[in-house]
C-alpha cells in the first residue's frame, strides 16, 4: 500500500460522531483523527447553547452532516439515524462520547447517589449506547466499528469517580454483550478507556486535577494522552487492518492502568 493510500485508509467511510462539546473534547479527536484518514464526518450538538461551540469545528472538519442530538429527548436519537439512512444510506463508525450525572450525585458518594440521578447516569452513559447500536447496526449491512468511551474507574476504584464507576462498568459490558450479538453482521465494537484528559465532562469531577497529576507520575510514558491519541487509537480499529478485534476494552493512558 502507498503512503497516499495509507493516509486514507477511511476513504470514503461515514462516521458519526457523538458528544463533541469544544475542541477539547475526546469526540473531536476522534472526529479530526477520522476526518484525515479519509472519512465523511455526521457531528451533533447537544443544544442551541452548545451549537456555537460546535458549529466552527463542524465546518472545520467540513462535516456534511450536523445535526442537534439530546439523547434524553424523545425522538432526537431516531432524527438522527433517519437524516443519515436518507443522506448516506449506511453507516461504517459510530462514536458514543457523552456521559453525564446530576452534580450532587456525581461529586457525592455512591451510597448518597439518589435512585433518580443513578437512572438519568446509567441511561445518558450507557444505555443511549446500546439505543445508538439498535439503530445504527441497520445501516451498517457491509460490518462497521462502535466506540464507546469508558475509564480506568470502571475497573478499580478511583477515589472521587463515585457513581460513574458502576455506570462505566455497565458500558463496558454493554460493549461486550454487543460486540457478541452483532459480530455475526461483521459489526465490531470496543470499549476505549482513555487516560485523564482535560475535557469538559471531566472538569466536573472532585480533585480532578489531583488525578491528572497522578496519571502523569504513574504512566510508565511519562506523560498524559490527548485527544489526538484517542482518536488514532479508534481510526485503527475502524480500518481493515483490526478487522479481528472486537469485544475489548483498551486503554489508551500511557501505560497507567498496568501499573500497582
């Protein structure tokens, strides 16, 4: 294969990429990452408050698609796939990067979370997932790749993660379970756990900084992941070179997660 066609292993493949909020976001790398291997990009916005946000880097990655997505809102999620099936037809990626928890349970402990804030938690984090793979698996009759986003809190406990962390151990196996129900339609999906990044969903979190600081001095690289890194890590497993790779969970953290 030629370098030219190296740098465009995506060629031609529809991504849709949820949960970007700014150029900080895990989703925009993803997004931009996709973008210059080749892909056509579908991007939404949560909101007309987050729209100029999201708007310029839209334009920027020159996506044909950008359409609202608030996947607590009856409908919005179904729009979504219908201006895709109509527009492109199929599907190849689809990005799951949104997570989200009522503040008060989120920096509380899990035996303060209320029954309602673990159900809004557990449906925004995870069980939208497993709506988008219902509705995107039609489209991707030719297989395709899913990603959803997790953390090292799913596994081990990471002080300050709270509800999140049995939220994220959901995902991860929702990722499992799908990856087992849709592979015989050549469908992969994966689970990336990425290291701490400074992304606004994060930011929510207690003594996040704290936890920044200590993946940097853990990491056997020495140093904290960007979004770049996430990004190349999921337009891998998008290409056919990882065609045999489903059903994982990978960490993308500088080595953090092997560490004691």
């Amino acid at each position: 294969m030629s370098g030219k066609a190296a740098n465009r292993v995506l060629d031609d493949m529809k991504a849709l990429v949820v949960g970007i909020a700014n150029d900080q976001s895990i989703a925009y790398g993803c997004a931009k990452a996709f973008r210059e291997l080749g892909a056509d990009l579908a991007v939404t916005y949560l909101n007309e408050k987050a729209k100029r946000f999201v708007e310029p880097l839209a334009q920027e990655l020159q996506a044909p698609l950008f359409l609202p997505l608030d996947v607590a809102q009856p409908g919005e999620l179904e729009a979504v796939f219908g201006r895709i099936a109509k527009d492109w037809g199929r599907l190849d990626i689809l990005v799951h990067s949104i997570a989200w928890a009522p503040k008060d349970d989120l920096q509380g402990g899990l035996l303060d979370c209320s029954a309602d804030g673990f159900t809004k938690a557990m449906d925004i984090s995870c069980h939208s997932f497993v709506r988008m793979a219902r509705l995107a698996a039609p489209l991707m009759d030719k297989g395709g790749s899913m990603f959803a986003m997790s953390y090292h809190g799913a596994n081990k406990v990471v002080p300050s993660y709270n509800v999140m962390g049995p939220v994220k151990a959901a995902l991860e196996a929702s990722c499992r379970y799908l990856a087992y129900e849709l592979g015989g339609k050549g469908i992969r999906v994966h689970a990336i756990s990425p290291g701490p990044l400074k992304t606004r969903a994060a930011s929510g979190l207690k003594d996040f900084e704290q936890l920044l600081n200590e993946a940097a001095q853990r990491a056997p690289l020495g140093e904290l992941v960007d979004i770049m890194d996430v990004g190349f890590a999921c337009a891998y497993l998008a290409t056919p070179y990882a065609r045999r790779v489903s059903g994982e969970t990978l960490y993308v953290d500088g080595g953090v997660n092997i560490m004691a």
